[in-house]
C-alpha cells in the first residue's frame, strides 16, 4: 500500500513529489511526458506583472518558499538550476516611467522595484527612455530539472511511464487501486492534460498556448532580461530565449510560423543587431478562467486530488501550491480559499 499515486511529472508534480519525500510518504508517479508547458516554459520567476505595474497573486510569499526549494534541487540533482537575473522593464514614455515611481509608493510591490532608472549603454538595444529595475529575480532552467528529476525518479524505481488509463482506475473508500499499485490517496497534476480526465472535466480550464524562439546574437552581450514587447532571456553562448505568445483557439504543442512572426516583429521593434532562430518551442500552459490555481479534493471521491492550473507562473506557484495541498491531505489544514477547486464545485453538481 502507498501513499500517493502521483499522475503528471511536472512543476506541479515534482513539487508534490519533493513534499512526500520530505515527510517519509511512499509514492509512484504515471507519466508519459505528453504535456510540454513545464518544459518549454521561459522560467522565469519575477513576482511583477510588468505590462501594469502590480504585484502578482501571493509573490512574496511564494518567492520565499520557492528559492529554498530550488536551492534544494541543486544539490539532490547535482546540477545548477537557479539563474540569479535581474529584470529590467524596457520603458517606452515618459508616461511609463512616472507609472514605475506611482507604483513603488505600494509597499509590497516596493520591495521588488528598484528607485532607480538605469540608462541603457547596449547599442544593440533601442532603450530611449531606460528601464525600471525587478529586484530578487532570476531563471530557472526547467527542461534541465526536468530531465534530472525525471532520471533520479527511475533510479528509484518511483517512475512508470506511460499513458495514465482512466478506465483502469478502481475507486475504493479507504484506497485507489491503479494496474499493480495501490494508494491511500491519488492526486493528478496533469497540466492542460486535466481536459481528458473524467474526473475532473467539470473544472474550467481553458489553456493557453505559448510559444518561445531561442535566438543566437553574437553582438547582443546581455546579461540582464530585458522585458519589452517580449521578454529576451539571456542563456549563455550569445544564446536568447524570446518569448512568449499567448494564444487560446489553438491547443497543440506545434509551433507555428504565425507566433514566430509575431514575436520576430516584437522583437525586431526594440533590437538592433543581427541574430537567427535557432529553435522553436510551443506548449499549452494550464490556465484557468479566474487566473487562479486548481488545487483541492474531488467533490464526491474523498482520496482524489488536483494539484493544477498555474498558467504561466508555474516556477513561483508550484512549491508554495504542493505544500498548501499537502498540509490539506495529511494535517486537515485550510486550502488556500482563492485556488481551492471547491469553488468550482456548483459545476459538477450542474453536470
């Protein structure tokens, strides 16, 4: 008998995986690595939602449980994950830079923002006005913990991979039994792959699609992100990571020429030194209606879980949603009220 059965192996899940560990609790996760938003995620973790100048859902407190837990993953995989980067805002008027100084006068947000507008002195970058400065920010390298966590999971024989088979699923009351596993609790942390599970279809999740393009530009010499129309992230070797769209009619993970052109146009509106496509990326991030997580108990199967719903700022709310969910499960501890599934549960009743 384990503990958990795990269904997804993203931020989501990894995170829920590194509380269990944590707390001695046996698990297994089912995944067959169908769901890309994780994995092509710029993976930024900036706490400012910079097209207005406000703070976004709970970022400190999440910026606080989530450097630590990144720290950890370091050393568990052995490998560099956290990329220490400041974030300058790009300002396009003067009108914008009075909007940076108003903003700083809220406490919380404040805290992040940098009194000082820095000068731009990178000639392959049009910056009339300078940029606003994002204090404590930086990139996390997803596709890389990823793999490593991916790798560290089959040495340890806690990883299956393969399609989760809902039909396959037996619903006990004191358990779930899954092919040759059984578990006192299963939680599924599917991404945008949630649309498919039967159990939980009732919850709307929309999905939007994202797509990023790493460009080379050998006379760039960046290293801070620059945040524009788009965001270029710098990765090293004159590599840059430019993203994102967002698109809602289109739900594959197939990169497509019409978002490349867009981001190439945003791009080419502020940058001024030559560069080319080197890769082209596109997954379909898990968003919800009301811009807020689903994370809570199915509403009538006591030992079903979703752990799910973080858009775009996966890398920020993932540890601080697993521990909310976790301390729920096992010490009957409050979900935070603004993600709760059970604000959605009219829905399933509504059938």
């Amino acid at each position: 008998m384990l503990d958990y059965i795990i269904v997804g192996l993203g931020l989501a899940g990894v995170s829920f995986c590194e509380r269990l560990e944590a707390e001695g609790k046996s698990f297994r996760i089912i995944s067959d690595n169908s769901q890309q938003a994780s994995i092509v995620a710029g993976g930024l973790y900036n706490p400012v939602i910079l097209k207005r100048f406000t703070l976004a859902w709970k970022a400190r407190t999440q910026m606080d449980m989530a450097l630590p837990f990144y720290a950890h993953l370091e050393k568990k995989l052995d490998t560099r994950l956290d990329y220490k980067l400041p974030v300058l805002r790009r300002f396009a008027s003067i009108e914008e830079q009075n909007a940076w100084f108003e903003a700083m006068d809220h406490q919380d947000l404040g805290y992040f923002l940098s009194p000082k507008i820095l000068q731009n002195h990178n000639p392959c970058i049009d910056a009339p006005y300078g940029y606003g400065v994002v204090k404590y920010t930086g990139r996390i390298e997803t596709r890389e913990l990823l793999k490593k966590y991916h790798a560290y999971l089959i040495k340890n024989e806690l990883l299956v991979q393969e399609k989760f088979e809902y039909a396959q699923l037996a619903i006990a009351k004191e358990s779930v039994a899954y092919k040759q596993f059984e578990a006192k609790q299963i939680v599924f942390a599917e991404g945008y792959g949630l649309k498919m599970n039967p159990y939980f279809q009732y919850l709307p999740m929309n999905g939007t699609k994202g797509e990023l393009l790493t460009i080379k530009a050998t006379d760039l010499k960046e290293a801070k992100v620059i945040k524009s129309s788009v965001f270029i992230i710098p990765l090293g070797n004159d590599l840059y990571r430019v993203g994102a769209t967002y698109k809602w009619k289109d739900k594959t993970n197939t990169p497509t020429a019409a978002s490349k052109n867009e981001l190439l146009e945003k791009l080419d509106s502020f940058l001024q030194c030559d560069y080319h496509v080197v890769d082209h990326v596109a997954g379909v991030r898990p968003t919800v209606v009301d811009r807020r997580p689903l994370v809570g108990r199915h509403p009538k199967i006591q030992n079903m879980y979703v752990l799910n719903g973080f858009g775009s700022r996966g890398v920020l709310i993932a540890p601080y949603a697993s521990q909310n969910l976790f301390d729920h499960i096992e010490h009957g501890g409050p979900l935070d009220p603004e993600m709760d599934s059970a604000r959605f549960t009219e829905k399933y009743h509504l059938g």
